[in-house]
C-alpha cells in the first residue's frame, strides 16, 4: 500500500508542476500514469515540438520541458506508479480514497488530483484478427522495460517518433529487429530516420517499407508474425515480441465512473479552486472544463497552484496559511520520499 498527501492521476507537465506547488506547501505526492514515463504527451509523442507559450522561454522542446520539471520537483521525492491505469477508487470511512491500478497497486491518500490531460492514452491498435490474445503475450504496445527485450528478436510497427526512436534504442541490447511501415515515408525526425537507415546498412536492424503486419502466429505466446508488402507478396518472421507503436488515441477512461461532474468529455470544476463536485478530488489542466477555459500549459500550470493551497488548507483546517514567495523562502528540500 503506497500512502501519500496527494496521488495525482497524470503525470504530464501539469501533474509534474502539481508536485512543485504541492512540495513548497510540504505536502508529499504519488503520480499515477498510463504512460511508461513522465511527461505526457510530451514524452511520448512528441519529445521533439517546440512549445512557444512557456513564461522565460521564447521557444523550448516539450522533452526539455518535462526534463526541466522533474529537476524542479526533484527535491521534493514524489513517486511514481508508471505503466499502469488508475481504474477504481473508493472513498474509506476514514475520508480518505483508496485507488486501484490496472495492476493491483494500491495507493492511499486524502487528496485527488486528476491532471490527466484528455484522459487516459490508450494504443492505437493495428487491425489484425486474434491481436486480443497475443496482448502480454509477446504483444505489446508500450515499452515498459528495455531489458526485458534483452537478447530477443523484436518487430516494431510504425513510422512516427516513437518507433523510430525506440528501433534506435532498442538496436543495441535485441538479437535481431525489424522495423515495418506501412508508406515510404517516416513522419519521425529526419535525423532519426537517417540513423535508422545507416543501422540497417550495416545489418543492425531491418526495415520494411509500404508493408504491414497482417498476421501473427503462435499457440500461447507470439512466435512469428506475417508481414504483407503491397506488391502483394508476404513473409513470415519469427519473433519474440511486437510492438505495434502507431501512437496514442485520448479517452476518458475509467474516470467517467467516477461519479464526477462530466460535461462533453471534460470534469466541471469550481474556479475558486478547481475541486470537483467531490470533496477532496480535484481536477486540473487541460481534463476540466469551465467558463472561460484555455486548454494550455501555463493555464493548467495556475490551476496546479491553486489546487495545492486548496488541498493544504484541507489538510491542516487548523493551520493559518500565510502565502510566501520563493525568493524569500527559497526551495526546502523534503525528507524522505
């Protein structure tokens, strides 16, 4: 059982800045995401973009953004529970809600912040028939861990950031791996695809250009898929593990049964604070909705600290808060994790 002040549901920039707000108020927190790593959206799909509307930052890369938020939070020691789903919650006698992953973990605490950006991120899965039964199964569509591919022989599926990016990484530690999409062309970075290709010259990886996964084989664990080229001739790989990587598509999730004040996709919160029509959940960035709403960053950046002065005051009824600024505090790293 993980016990923390605040679990935040999402850990893309928004979630990450929580922790910022929530730490100068010493208040510890443990981020939820479906994600394999912090960040978001703009880890996992597009590292590379440049964002413009960050205060002190004419232009900065949203993978430097989130780099640059975990070395603000850093000295408060939040936790993370990544890879996983926040499905159930349950509100104890006590006060405080008990959340339950798609995987067991249990997490307790007596505020929620759902930062959750559009929702939960779920694959976009290829059409294949019987693509359900190989899922853990040698099937997956995130990387969770690198080394669990280790030696094995890995097919990857796309042609965008993420699939490049994960060819070249993966290259090094893989016996073999073969890398098909289904145009001529790669959406990913031009520097990356160049990289890509001058490994395939050498042999390190194979790629397969305007072709597509259309089957996959195997009695209880995937050991071979098909791979159809549009010149309508096919071959059979044999393969450890697949990881069709053609990115990520937003959805409420779980959170719609909640029992949340929902409006068109998006929770309705109280500007005062952004809580939600249940006590102690509160909902920030771009997964609540208001009058006057700007789905940006910097908005949801506000919303975070506001939150946070709200969760502390529920927290301590008894304490007098008296707002300080950090240039007269300074940062106080936290005990502990």
């Amino acid at each position: 059982m993980i016990q923390t002040d605040i679990c935040i549901i999402g850990a893309g920039p928004v979630g990450l800045f929580a922790v910022f707000e929530a730490g100068l108020l010493k208040m510890k927190c443990h981020l939820v995401d479906y994600l394999p790593v912090p960040g978001g959206q703009c880890a996992e799909i597009y590292p590379k973009k440049p964002i413009y509307d960050i205060p002190g930052h004419p232009s900065i890369l949203a993978g430097d953004l989130v780099h640059n938020l975990m070395e603000q939070i850093a000295p408060f020691h939040p936790t993370f529970t990544l890879g996983e789903r926040a499905e159930q919650i349950e509100k104890k006698e006590d006060g405080k809600f008990l959340i339950t992953t798609s995987l067991g973990t249990k997490i307790e605490a007596p505020i929620l912040c759902l930062a959750a950006g559009l929702g939960c991120f779920e694959p976009r899965k290829p059409e294949i028939a019987g693509i359900e039964q190989y899922e853990g199964k040698g099937l997956d569509y995130i990387v969770r861990d690198p080394e669990t591919l280790r030696g094995k022989r890995v097919v990857i599926a796309g042609g965008g950031d993420s699939a490049l990016d994960w060819a070249l990484n993966l290259s090094p530690l893989v016996t073999e791996l073969t890398l098909v999409h289904r145009s001529g062309e790669f959406r990913a970075a031009p520097d990356s695809v160049q990289k890509a290709f001058t490994l395939a010259e050498t042999g390190k990886i194979r790629i397969m250009t305007n072709a597509n996964i259309t089957e996959l084989h195997g009695d209880h664990t995937l050991t071979s898929v098909t791979i159809s080229s549009k010149d309508g001739s096919s071959t059979e790989v044999e393969c450890d593990f697949f990881l069709p990587l053609f990115g990520l598509s937003p959805k409420l999730g779980p959170i719609a049964d909640w029992g949340l004040s929902i409006e068109k996709n998006a929770v309705k919160v109280n500007t005062l604070d952004y809580s939600t029509n249940i006590p102690g959940i509160y909902a920030i960035g771009d997964i609540n909705d208001y009058e006057g709403k700007m789905k940006l960053i910097l908005c949801g950046f506000h919303e975070a600290a506001l939150m946070a002065q709200s969760a502390y005051k529920r927290l301590n009824p008894e304490k007098r808060f008296v707002m300080k600024y950090t240039t007269v505090t300074g940062i106080t790293p936290m005990s502990g994790a």
